[in-house]
C-alpha cells in the first residue's frame, strides 16, 4: 500500500493593530509569538493534545532548544498571514519544525524550530510517547534529513561589549513558571534599545528614528536556549557587533544569571532609510561609535 502523503498544519493569521510597532510594521518578536499560537493550534488541532491537557493533566513541557528565523519580508497591519508547519526531523525527545508564513503566495518568514520533550517535574527530557509521536509523522517532510543544528558564537564575551541588566518579571512567564521563550525576543530588543540609548549615545525615539528617519529591522536571528530562566533572576546581557557591512550589522548577544551562560544569539539587522524603505549606509557617525563594540579577531 503507498503511503499517504504527509499533511501540513496551517493557520490563517491576520495582523491586528497591537502586533505592530512604531514603524507601522509587524514588531519582530510578535511574529514569534504567532509562531507559537501555530504550534498551540497544531497540538490541539493536528495532535489532538490540547496544551492543557499536554501541560497540566499529563506533565510535559516542550521548550525551545534553538532556533532560526529569517525575516524575508515585511508584514504589515490586515494582512493575513498563512502559516504552515511541517515536520522536518523527529528525535528520540526532540522535533525539528519547518514553519513558514506567507501572504498571498508570497514567502515573508522562515523558521526552524527545535523543540524537546521534557518532564515538568524533572525538568529533564523524555522520550516522546509513541501516540503522540505517530500523529507527529502525518505531518513529516517525505525523505528529509534535519538540517545542520543552528550554531551562534562560542560564548566567550569580549571585554569591550556592551552590557545591560533586565529582570525576568511576571509577565515574561509562561504557566510553566518559566520565560516565555518570545518574550526572550523582546529582551533582545530592549538590549537592542538600551545599547543605541546609552552605548551609542543616539536614542531610538528622538535620534534615530525622529531626526535621521532611520530604521534597523532584522534580517535573520538564530537563537540558542541553553538554560531556563525564571521569574525573579537578573538576566545580563551582553551585546557586540561580530562584523559591519555597508549598510549591515550582526549582532551577537550572550544571556546569563550570576555569570552562568543561560542563552546565545546571532542577529544580523539592516538599516534602511524609512522615507524609501530602502537599505542604507550607517552613517558614519554610528559606524565609528559601533567600531568600539566589535570583536576583534
């Protein structure tokens, strides 16, 4: 007998108004956060393992290991973004997802999540029960092989970063007592802030974006969660510019607690100019001021 084919899980999504941030675009982490609404709606819908019953009845939980995000195109308020899962690779407690949202036929975002399979009273992974595991194959990529793990940096900080200091409050939590992994991607932001308002000396509002008209969306980011981070804990973070192009930067970020690594990410962004949303060159200015912040080799 031929195999069915598999399925793919979708999910029509419109941007509302609150997804949205200054410069009228959907804010980076929000798409995120849809990304996560896609795998809720596919456990409840596609798995039949609702996250109540998947969190609270039966105990297990389903971090994010890493991921990588490629942010193709700009969404913008009342479109209506169709997002699609797939199954790229299934572990012994891992699954490696294939996600994409795109409006009208026209690719805008790219995702490769890793999740794991753990126990909520342990905190340490398990295997994936076999009937949840047999619904996940419905959705598998015929004949693909997991693509290469996604990797940052080695962690190790140079003394020249920038650093800044956020505390892990109620509303990043999820009901699981921990950071709500899109929640991590505002805090990346806020760094992001934070360095132009203090390390640069050229503040997001007045500055960058009122006087010069300037914007720095993101490109891509690729994202490591080594440890989990709880309500409470002071989260340091250290930010430096791994390599400057013409008119782009990327970023790396370290996350830890009490000097105990929690988190890595890469990130490259791009500066445009917001009259012709066009890509521009950092201003030379900026580009002196971002010079003390790279890594040497």
């Amino acid at each position: 007998m031929p195999k069915a084919p598999a399925e793919t899980f979708s999910l029509l999504r419109p941007v509302r108004f609150a997804d949205c941030d200054p410069a009228g675009i959907v804010f980076f982490p929000r798409l995120l956060e849809m990304a996560n609404d896609l795998v809720e709606n596919w456990f409840e819908r596609g798995l039949a393992m609702p996250f109540v019953e998947f969190h609270l009845e039966r105990g297990y939980g389903i971090p994010l290991v890493n991921t990588r995000v490629e942010f193709i195109r700009a969404c913008r308020l009342a479109e209506q973004l169709s997002f699609e899962l797939r199954v790229e690779a299934l572990g012994r407690s891992s699954a490696v997802l294939a996600i994409r949202a795109h409006v009208g036929g026209e690719v805008r975002l790219r995702l490769r999540h890793k999740l794991a399979m753990v126990s909520l009273e342990s905190r340490r992974a398990v295997a994936i029960p076999e009937e949840l595991r047999s619904r996940m194959r419905r959705f598998s990529i015929p004949g693909a092989a997991a693509s290469p793990e996604p990797s940052t940096h080695d962690g190790r900080v140079p003394a020249n970063a920038f650093r800044t200091t956020q505390l892990v409050r109620f509303a990043h939590c999820d009901p699981a007592g921990i950071v709500f992994y899109p929640r991590f991607f505002d805090l990346f932001s806020t760094t992001l802030e934070d360095w132009f308002q203090s390390g640069l000396e050229c503040p997001f509002g007045s500055e960058f974006m009122v006087r010069r008209n300037l914007r720095i969306p993101g490109l891509s980011i690729t994202a490591e969660f080594l440890r989990p981070c709880r309500m409470g804990e002071f989260l340091d973070f250290d930010l430096w510019v791994t390599r400057m192009g013409r008119s782009s930067l990327e970023l790396a970020l370290a996350g830890s607690v009490a000097g105990e690594p929690r988190l890595r990410a890469l990130w490259t962004v791009c500066i445009i100019d917001f009259a012709t949303f066009k890509s521009t060159p950092i201003p030379e200015d900026l580009r002196e001021r971002m010079q003390a912040y790279q890594r040497s080799s």
